[in-house]
C-alpha cells in the first residue's frame, strides 16, 4: 500500500480515467493506429482522463 501512496503522489501527470462508466483507472492511455494488415502507423501516450477521437 504504501509503495502505492509514493506512486500516486510522484506522478503529477497521471489522472483517473475511464475505461466504462462502471470502471476506473489510475495512469496513462496509450492510443494507436493501426492498417488492417496491424502494423502500427503511430502511436500517443496521454494522461488518463483524455479521450481520443476516431479517425
């Protein structure tokens, strides 16, 4: 737990986001684009509580 408590309080980037409105996370989102053959084209790292749109 407290390795946990220094986590939280070292990262000031990190912010709660949703995964469903059911379902909560601490951290990072990580979005790609992919071809349909999935290779990844790019790719964006955001806080939590970003949303992307699809393009």
């Amino acid at each position: 737990m407290n390795l946990l408590k220094e986590t939280v309080a070292e990262d000031q980037d990190a912010k709660v986001g949703h995964k469903t409105a059911d379902t909560s996370f601490f951290g990072y989102k990580t979005h790609i684009a992919m071809t349909e053959e999935r290779i990844i084209t790019a790719a964006t790292v955001t806080t939590g509580e970003k949303m992307m749109e699809n393009n």
